[in-house]
C-alpha cells in the first residue's frame, strides 16, 4: 500500500450487510440506476437466512453430511436474491464479502467507514481467499449510508452454558448449511420462539438425534394468540411441515422446559431439562438429566444496533422485547442525514419484513441522492409500505406468542458465567448492583468488565440488562450502553497503520 492511501474510496452508495434487507436495499438503489457497494461479512451474500448450503463431501470425514433442503429458511428461488444476482452480474452492484466495518463516522456529505477484512469468526481463515480481490481501499467514504446488519442470537446463560458443545441455533444451523457440519450427534435443541423448529428439523434430516426440543414459553400462552397468526398460512403451512419432520424423527417438543443446567468432563455430556412455571422460573422436583454431545440453545434474536449507534442515529425501546433498536422514519430514516436503517436492527421482525424495509430503504436512499423525484418515492414505495405494516404486525405477535418471563434469573448459580469473554460471573454481576450502586449498565461494565471482550456484548448484553433490572429493581435507563462500542470488531495492527498517510506498507 502506497503513501497517502488514508484518502478514501468515494462512492455514491453503500449497504453494509447482504442479508435480505441489504439485497433488497442494493436492488431498489441499482434499479434507479445508483451503482452501490455493498459490504458483507460473509464470504457470499444471502445472510444466515439464505445462507448457501453446503455440498456433502461424502464420507471419510466424520460428522460432515450433505446440508438437506429445507434446513430451515431461505432458498435460492427467492426473487430478491434473484434480482441482487442480476445486478452482481451486470455490474450495478459490487460485492465485497468478507468486508467487516470495524469503525465509522458521521460528516458533512456523507459517512466515512474503516474496514478490515477476512475477520467473519464463522469463515474462519477461508474467508480471506473467497474474498474480493479488490483490497486496496480501507477507507469508503459514501455519500449515502443503508445499514442492514442483521441480528444474533438471544442466549439466556445457564451453568455450564460455556462448555465446549453448547451452541446457539444461529451457530448450529450456520455450521450445517455453510458448512455441512452438524454440531453433534445426539443434540438438544432448547430455548424459545419459531425458529427452533427448523434447527430441530434440519438437525433431524442431517441425522443428528435430537433428544428433545425444550421450549419456554407455555402451550397456552402461545394457544392465546394463535389465531392472529392463523391468517398468514405461507408460515403456518411452513411450520406444520418442520413439525412432520419432527414427528417422523420422533421428536419430542416440550413446553415450559428449559435447559438450566449442562455438565461434562471437557466437553458438554448432559443437559438438566426442567418445567418452568409462568415467570420461567424453574420448578424444583422436575428435573430431568438428558445424555447429549451439543446443545443448541435460542430465545429470538438481539437487533445489531453498534454500527448506527457509532454514527450517531438515535436508538429506541423495541415496544415487544425492549431491546435497544434504531429509529427510523416511514422511510427508514434515521437521525443522521443521508444514514438509512432496516431489517432486524430496527426491529426483529423476520426476512419477510426486513426486505420490504430494504426496498424502501434504498428508494429513499436514491431520492437523496437525486436519482428519483418525491412522485416516484412515493409511488413505487406504496406496495412495499402497505406490506411492511402487514407483516409488522405479524411479527409483533409472534414477539408477544414468545416473550420471555423474567424468572429465568432464577436458574442461574452464583458461579454462573455471565460474560464468557472477560469471565464475570453472576455473583460478580449482583455484587456491582446491590453493594457497589452499579445501577446501570454503564457501570456494571466499569467495575466488572463485562462487556469489554472480543465480543463487544453481542453475547452477554441483553442479559446483563435483565440483570440489573433484576437486582435493582428497576430497569437500567442506558440499556444501549453495552450495545455501543467505539470498535466494532477485531482490527488488525497492519489496517490500523494503513490509515496514516505515511505508511509504507513494507
């Protein structure tokens, strides 16, 4: 790298992420004839939901199979990858995968944003050979900013939670359809929400047996609203099927069950399954030991809100799970000029919702840049408005069907890992609320450190805040605080040194 190559890149247009909503949004913007970068972790676009699947080797490598259709999700027939293909091909869209922004800012004309590459954990050292052989820019300075960076999996920890085995679903369905890899061959598929069911399913087909799956939320809490959902029969018939699968496998689906506890010799060998009462406290007298090699463990999703946050956009209470996400707009405006937001970041809502807010994303994004009067705004945005509110509405009452009680606390023993990267336990946690005054996430990281790992609290967030809203007795007021890193990811010396001007690159 040469002197002076601190100046950055200038483009008109960037999305950062290649899930639904950045394909979406890099399509709007394309077809209004924008050329637009887009930026994505992943050695190829699609996102966990359209993740491609992996081709089975064959044998001789034990634990690796074929990833089955139907593994849970998306599918290359999908118009919105279809169309962002198209663009690829023709040259209207530039893809840089494996292109993670570590840091960013907010200035006049536009963002300027840092990038470091190859550092997606789930590509590993693979990542920088499918990577675009276009490296030279560290610096991109975009005049208009989509951000679409998705969301991660929501863990509740537990003891033994940290054991080598025990896995998130994202991470076991990531493994078996990028990969072809199962992460066990007799697993535990536990936590709350829709999305267990094609872990389980996919987990099944693979031939991993699936001991059980260990749903939180009681049947009748799900029953209630039930018929609001009984509208939408693409995702009804959708899960009836993940649960033909199970019952062929034999499956057994429990409600109000948890895993509270799991235990091994080096590795997870058992989990403890328990009944849970409304509030998700366990219930003692109900445990059961279960002998597994994996537990892939969810509750829902955790928006990925550090990047607008680092920008400046403002940040809002998710009204169902309180989770800090950002607000935008009809448009999917954030506060700052010219920075745009949809998908999960502004609230989980699902593939479906996340592609309509991309596609209004990115036809805002090509009015501020001049590329479409306010009619045509208005008139191609119309449809994909109308469909957001619908499918909003829909994911709202899924959230409510899922909500999670407040008792899980109560499963946790006081040498209960919290955050895994900086190694604070729970007793830790309740020492820096109820004696130090730590009554707020902020300062719960100040004296414990929680938070401060190579994670950035991607992992350990969302329950530190319900743990200081658990032993404070109310709700920290700085929920974002651990959601707000100044470092987004893991840079390395050589990238940081390429944004001076002065540096030769040896």
């Amino acid at each position: 790298m040469s002197p002076g190559s601190a100046d950055p890149t200038r483009v008109p247009a960037v999305v950062v992420g290649a899930g639904p909503a950045g394909m979406a949004a890099a399509v709007a913007l394309a077809e209004t004839g924008v050329p637009v970068t887009v930026l994505d972790s992943y050695p190829h676009p699609g996102g966990q939901y359209h993740r491609p699947r992996a081709v089975g080797p064959g044998a001789g490598r034990a634990g690796v199979v074929a990833a089955p259709t139907g593994a849970g999700t998306g599918t290359g027939d999908d118009p919105t990858v279809a169309a962002f293909r198209h663009h690829l091909a023709v040259g209207t869209v530039h893809l840089r995968s494996s292109t993670t922004v570590w840091s960013a800012s907010a200035e006049e004309g536009g963002c300027t944003l840092r990038l470091t590459t190859g550092t997606d954990p789930a590509a590993g050292t693979a990542a920088h050979a499918a990577a675009d052989p276009d490296r030279d820019a560290a610096l991109l300075h975009a005049e208009v900013v989509i951000i679409a960076t998705g969301a991660t999996d929501r863990v509740l920890p537990f003891p033994g939670w940290d054991l080598p085995g025990v896995c998130t679903a994202g991470g076991a369905q990531a493994l078996l359809k990028g990969q072809g890899i199962r992460v066990g061959t007799r697993a535990v598929v536990a936590g709350s929400g829709p999305f267990l069911l094609p872990v389980a399913a996919a987990l099944a087909e693979a031939g991993t047996t699936v001991a059980a799956v260990a749903e939180a939320q009681h049947a009748a809490v799900i029953a209630r609203a039930a018929p609001r959902i009984a509208g939408h029969l693409d995702v009804v018939t959708e899960g009836l099927g993940y649960a033909r699968v199970l019952a062929r496998h034999r499956v057994p689906v429990r409600h109000a069950t948890a895993v509270t506890a799991a235990a091994g010799d080096g590795r997870v060998e058992e989990v403890t399954l328990q009944r849970l009462d409304e509030q998700w406290r366990p219930v003692p007298g109900t445990e059961q030991r279960v002998a597994v090699d994996a537990a892939c463990v969810s509750f829902g999703f955790v928006p990925q809100v550090g990047l607008p946050a680092l920008l400046g956009c403002a940040l809002t209470s998710d009204p169902v799970w309180g989770d800090p996400v950002v607000a935008v707009d009809s448009h999917q405006h954030t506060c700052v000029d010219r920075v745009f937001a949809a998908g999960e970041s502004t609230g989980v809502g699902g593939a479906a919702v996340a592609v309509e807010e991309g596609a209004l994303a990115g036809l805002a994004a090509a009015h501020a840049l001049g590329a479409i009067d306010v009619g045509a705004l208005r008139d191609r945005g119309a449809p994909h408005r109308r469909s957001r509110a619908r499918k909003q509405a829909f994911a709202a009452t899924l959230g409510r069907m899922y909500r999670r009680g407040d008792g899980w606390v109560h499963w946790l023993a006081d040498d209960t890992l919290i955050c895994r990267c900086e190694e604070v336990d729970h007793a830790s946690v309740r020492h820096a609320v109820t004696a130090l005054g730590a009554v707020d996430q902020r300062s719960v990281k100040l004296t414990t450190r929680c938070g401060m790992g190579r994670c950035q609290a991607r992992m350990c967030g969302d329950a530190v805040a319900a743990l200081v809203a658990h032993h404070s007795g109310a709700p920290a007021d700085d929920r974002a605080a651990l959601s707000t890193p100044t470092v987004l990811a893991p840079v390395r010396l050589r990238e940081l040194a390429a944004l001076s001007p002065e540096y030769e690159e040896p």
